[in-house]
C-alpha cells in the first residue's frame, strides 16, 4: 500500500475545526506522508460536487482511497461528497446524538456556525491582544502593565509565534522580551522585568535546533555558531534556573502544547475562541 494519502478538510465555513481536528489525528500516524487540502466554504450542492470531483481526481491519482475530515452539518452535502469513495470522518457525528439526548431536543443545523458563537466583545478582545502582541514583539515596547504573560527566550527560541497564537487564539496580550548578550552576563533577571517577575515564562530550545534555525535566517554568521548557540542557552537556562521562573523547551513542542502549558502554568482562565 502507497505510503501517500491525500487528505481533505472540507467545511461549510472556513474549514479550521476541521483542519484542527483532522491534524490532531493523523499526528497519531506515522510511516505516511499525508498530502492535505482544505476545501473551505463548501455550502451547496455545485460546491459539494466541485469538492467531489477533486476528491475522486485525487483518489486515482495517487491510486489509494482518499481520507475526508468533514465538517459540514447539512446532510446532503455530506452525501455528495460521499460519492467520491472517500473515508469519511464527520467531525459532528460521534457528538450530536448524545447531545441531543441530554438536551432533549434536535440540533438545528445551520451552516457555517462552527465559529458563530464568537460576540463583538471577544473579537475585539482578541483584536486588541494582537495589536497588543505585535506592539510588544521582540522587546519592542516595555510597557509590560497590560500584559497577560512576557515570553523571556534568546533570539529564535518560538517565543513571537506562540506571542501571536495566544492573541489570535485566547484573546491573551502576550509580549516577548529577546534576551541579549548584555542580560546573559548576568545569571540575575533584566532590571526592566524584575517588577513583573509573576508575568514571566521562559523558552528554552535545544542549541542544536537553534543553530538549524539561526542557519536559515543569517547563515554562517556569529549569531548561527553553534558556540554561541550554547552558550546563549547555558547562560539563559542558568537565569530561568536561579530566578524560579517556570520554563519550557520548544525544541519538540508545538505552538499549541507551548500556549496550553503557558496558560495552565499562570493560571491564565481563557476560552479558545
């Protein structure tokens, strides 16, 4: 059996419930290499049979049974897509029923609602958090008042993305503060954090991996050394170390699993939006 399946998100909305869930299964699967599309915004018939086709084409193409995560709540387009041959994998169905049991009613499907409980409040909530974020990206601003959580890392260790994950996902005003070589001859925190030490969480990363990255944005530099990747390691590990701060390698942590263990770990009580 080929080692190639291709796989199809399709959605009647923008296809991240979808994509989110189906990437969170097949992570459980080594020894394939999973060719994914997201077909978003599959919300009548033509779309559903526009999808359909594609699917098929892919399904001879590559000679194995294409895999579909759906995510659609109107039957019928359910069934057209269907037709394809794919394994279909509803993302609603081992839920609804015994929802509608417990609540004692039938669900009403309305398409494209996946995302519809989000309010103007929330949006803006999540908006300011970004601008937040992206004001405060990379020791930009120090005005650390308003802020959820300060990401504390040397240069290249995951913390703005996972600044940017936490505002577009949880509303959280996350800033970062890149740790220089002027911070790291002291084993003590930077004056400018000491007073918001209950905001802190350190990333750490493997100076191997470090040394990858930096390669890729200023290759055969001093900052990509991998001496100066050690060290600048060393000597921020040794400060997170003295100073209590909770701390986590990104070296094989995701986004996700870095802004879980960040929220848990502050107590930081936020619903994903």
């Amino acid at each position: 059996m080929s080692s190639i399946r291709p796989v199809f998100y399709v959605s009647d909305g923008t296809g991240i419930t979808a994509e989110t869930i189906g990437h969170s299964l097949l992570t459980q699967f080594s020894g394939f290499q999973f060719l994914t599309d997201r077909l978003s915004f599959v919300d009548d018939p033509d779309k559903a049979r526009e999808a359909r086709d594609r699917i098929h084409a892919a399904g001879l193409k590559h000679g194995v049974r294409p895999i579909v995560v759906n995510s659609c709540v109107d039957v019928q387009l359910s069934m057209v897509l269907a037709e394809s041959g794919a394994l279909m994998l509803d993302v609603f169905a081992p839920f609804i029923e015994p929802l509608e049991r417990e609540l004692e009613q039938p669900r009403q499907a309305r398409v494209g609602q996946a995302h519809g409980m989000v309010d103007f409040e929330t949006y803006h909530r999540r908006i300011n958090a970004m601008n937040y974020s992206l004001t405060h990206d990379d020791g930009m601003a120090f005005d650390y008042e308003e802020a959820d959580v300060i990401l504390v890392g040397v240069s290249r260790a995951g913390k703005t993305p996972t600044c940017v994950y936490l505002a577009l996902h949880y509303g959280v005003k996350a800033a970062n503060y890149p740790l220089t070589d002027g911070d790291l001859e002291s084993e003590r925190l930077p004056p400018r954090l000491k007073q918001w030490r209950r905001k802190l969480f350190g990333l750490t990363i493997d100076p191997e991996r470090l040394q990858q990255i930096r390669q890729e944005r200023r290759p055969d530099s001093r900052y990509a050394r991998l001496e100066t990747c050690r060290r600048e390691v060393q000597a921020a590990e040794a400060m997170f170390s003295l100073e209590r701060i909770p701390t986590l390698s990104t070296t094989h942590t995701s986004i996700e699993e870095i802004s879980s263990k960040v929220l848990t770990t502050l107590g930081l009580q936020r619903e994903m939006f």
